[in-house]
C-alpha cells in the first residue's frame, strides 16, 4: 500500500524540474587549474573513478580519486556507484556536487560529495573534496569511509616519494618527485595507508573486509614508485544525524586552512527532490 498518494508523480514533476545528468563524469575550474572526473562511473573499471588534476603543475597530476564506504555488518567495501544528481557550476564553476539518496540500497543513508578547486598562484592549486553522510535510517549507524587517490606528479606514475608530516587535526602526507609536490591531508582520519598502484585498490574492491593500517610512509622510489594512499574514518551517527569527511590535496602548494573551503555546497532543489525520493523508498528491503 502507498502511504503516499500521489508522490511519485511529484518526485518525477521534481525530476523534470531540475534535470542533471546521472554520470559522475564532469570537471570544475578556478584560473587556470581544473579538477574533473573523466570516466562514467558505470563503465569505470575497478570500481574507482579517473579523475584530472592539471594547470596546477606539469601535466595531468592526478589518475584515480574515489570514495568507498563499509556499514557495520557488511563483509566488504564497496564504492559509491553512479550519482542520482551532479552540478559542476556552482561558484561560478569552481564548486560542483554529486548526490546519493541511497548508495547502500537499504535505506541507511544518504551522501553528496561536494569538490572544489582553488587556484593559490599561477601553476599551482588545491583540491577539497567533502563527503558528507546522512543517517537516513531507524536506527544509529555505524559505517567506515575510505578516500582513495592515486596522484601522478608531473604527469608520470613513477619516481614517487612520501613522508608522514605532523599535523593535529588530520592524517598529512607530503608527496613529491624530481617535478612537482603534493600534499594530500585526511582531517579528522583514523588510519591511512600507502602502497604501490593496485595493491591498496585491490583490497578495497575484493570480496573481503579491509582495514587500513597505517603503513606505507615513508615511501621511497625503491617502494615501487607509482603511489596510491588512502584515509579511513570510522563513525557512528545517530538517527538523522550528518558527518563531514574533509580531504585536500594540491600541487607545488602548501595547503590551505580547511575552514577556507567552500565544500560541501547546499543545493535547495535538489534536496527537496531527494526528500521526497526519500519518502518514496521507504520500506526498501536491506542488501546484506
């Protein structure tokens, strides 16, 4: 039985009323320095997404930088799929959006990843990326979320370095090689790790619970020299409760005072309509 009549062809109405695309494909820009997802997300392969990072250094610094999440109970990872809304316009172009009503299907909660990026001086800049969490279930929930990258400096996949740097508030790493560096910073993580390209993405893609484990830095040319990191935060939000999960990185830059970024970015249409998506799928029999 519907407990709300007529729902449905309000939420398509809604649907027609604020049309994005549905690709997670799309890039941002501030001067002369871009961020951007280049691969739809439903033909990426290993369940992460290409991404470019350029005009903040020589070449294309960035080849993957995704997101994937664990709910209590579930025996693997798994990788936000396809978004239900995207924006790359906000800001004038330099801010843009990517909503989840559901990317667990089982109603538990809700995501939008909100990304921009800042020229600091020209050849140099800085990306955030916040994704943030909605307990849009009954009860208290329980989830890990892991942020995965796979930085290129100078536009090649070999010759990296790293070294854990101190910083109070959030896991940093200080990526360089004979081009370009990078800082890549997890605020408020609980774990990282570094390993040579494949090797941390398989354990995030396989069939089996992964943990992160706080190895990999230093890493030296001799590691391998393609590097790969990622965060991992653990977290328990009450019902209707929302969790920001910060990360930044940049090139031939320091990085920038988190309160100075502009992510996640509100989106009043969007989330009416996510609402009332919301209501419509309530009841949804859980995954696992």
């Amino acid at each position: 039985m519907n407990s709300f009549p007529g729902l449905k062809t309000l939420v398509l109405a809604l649907s027609v009323a604020c049309p994005l695309p549905a690709l997670a494909i799309g890039s941002v820009t501030n001067g002369g320095v871009t961020f951007g997802y280049t691969q739809d997300f439903g033909t990426s392969r290993g369940n992460t997404v290409n991404a470019d990072f350029t005009g903040a250094a020589a070449g294309d610094q960035l080849y993957e930088s995704w997101w994937f999440f664990r709910v209590q109970g579930d025996r693997q990872e798994f990788a936000f799929g396809t978004p239900d809304f995207e924006d790359y316009t906000l800001h004038g172009g330099s801010v843009g959006r990517l909503d989840w009503l559901d990317p667990s299907g089982t109603g538990d909660f809700s995501a939008r990843l909100g990304f921009e990026v800042r020229e600091t001086a020209p050849n140099q800049g800085v990306v955030f990326q916040n994704l943030q969490i909605t307990n849009t279930g009954l009860t208290d929930l329980t989830i890990d979320i892991f942020h995965y990258s796979d930085l290129d400096l100078g536009g090649s996949f070999g010759d990296d370095e790293a070294v854990l740097v101190s910083n109070p508030n959030a896991i940093e790493l200080a990526l360089s090689d004979s081009s370009a560096m990078a800082p890549l910073v997890g605020y408020q993580a609980d774990h990282y790790q570094a390993t040579t390209w494949r090797s941390l993405l398989n354990d995030l893609t396989d069939r089996n619970v992964d943990d992160l484990d706080d190895t990999g830095a230093p890493f030296a040319v001799g590691s391998g020299g393609d590097f790969t990191g990622a965060f991992q935060w653990t977290r328990t939000l009450g019902v209707g409760a929302t969790q920001n999960f910060l990360v930044q990185f940049g090139s031939d830059t320091a990085p920038l005072d988190p309160s100075m970024s502009l992510v996640p970015e509100p989106g009043p249409g969007v989330l009416a309509a996510l609402g009332l998506m919301g209501l419509a799928s309530y009841g949804r029999k859980p995954r696992r």
